[in-house]
C-alpha cells in the first residue's frame, strides 16, 4: 500500500466529485449548491481573524480549495484495499460518510439551508460523495496493479 498511490487516488475522486458538481450546478436547475458550505466557512473563519471578506472570487477560491483537500483526504482514507468485500463496503460507507457531513455541516453553517434542502439535492449530494468513492478505489486498485508488476 503506498501513501502516494493513496493520495492521488483521493485526489482523482475529489476532483471527480468537484467536477460533477460545478457541471450540474451549472446545467441542472435544481442541483445543490455545495459551494455555499464552504464560502460560509471561509467567511465565519476570516470573521473570526478580522480579515476582510469583500473578494468574492478570493473566497470562492479558498472554499474550493478547502473542499478539494477535505475530500481528497477523505477519499484517501478508503483506497487501502484491492478485496472486492472490502472494497464495496468501503466505497458505500465513504461516500455515504461524505455525503452526510456535508448535510450537517450545511445545516449547521448555513442555517436556512438551501445548499442540500430537498430530497433531490441530498440524492444528489450523496450521487456526487458515491462517484468520488468510486473513481477513488478505482484509481487507487489500478495504480497498486501497475506498481505490483
């Protein structure tokens, strides 16, 4: 098991996961909004330092990157396995995993929240948290093939 063939499987599902995102956010009325979970967390935390918030594009810029490297390293934690058993309940449990902590977190951060508020949107949510499980273990499975040969 290399830390580096984790790492960059975590990072191929979270940017999966960010991908599918930004596309339906954009093509799909009705899509989830997740990027407001962490603008409201890169704004309370600024707050909280008495920096400014005016830049728009800066605190989009932070969220995302804070989404990337959180998902990526959940994502990590599950390329750890090439047995399918393991490999399948892992996959659900992370993804599922995921995929309620962004419901918590957006419930508690937002308060009224319209980033996951209707079944559609958690079903979404939890579709976006499923692929980047999946493209996770799948990346993870294909590089442990290749540096075992």
């Amino acid at each position: 098991m290399s830390y580096i063939n984790r790492s960059i499987a975590g990072l191929a599902g979270s940017l999966a996961l960010t991908g599918v995102h930004q596309l339906f956010k954009k093509y799909f009325a009705g899509a989830p909004n997740l990027d407001q979970v962490g603008e409201e967390a890169v704004r309370t935390t600024l707050a909280k330092v008495d920096a400014p918030t005016s830049d728009e594009e800066q605190v989009f810029a932070a969220a995302m990157t804070g989404n990337i490297l959180s998902n990526a390293l959940l994502f990590s934690t599950l390329a750890t396995s090439t047995d399918t058993t393991q490999i399948i309940t892992k996959t659900l449990g992370t993804g599922l995993l995921g995929a309620a902590g962004t419901y918590g977190l957006a419930d508690q951060l937002l308060g009224n929240n319209e980033a996951t508020d209707t079944d559609q949107k958690k079903w979404m949510t939890t579709g976006y948290y499923l692929l980047g499980a999946i493209v996770s273990i799948s990346v993870y499975n294909l590089l442990e093939r290749r540096s075992n040969r």
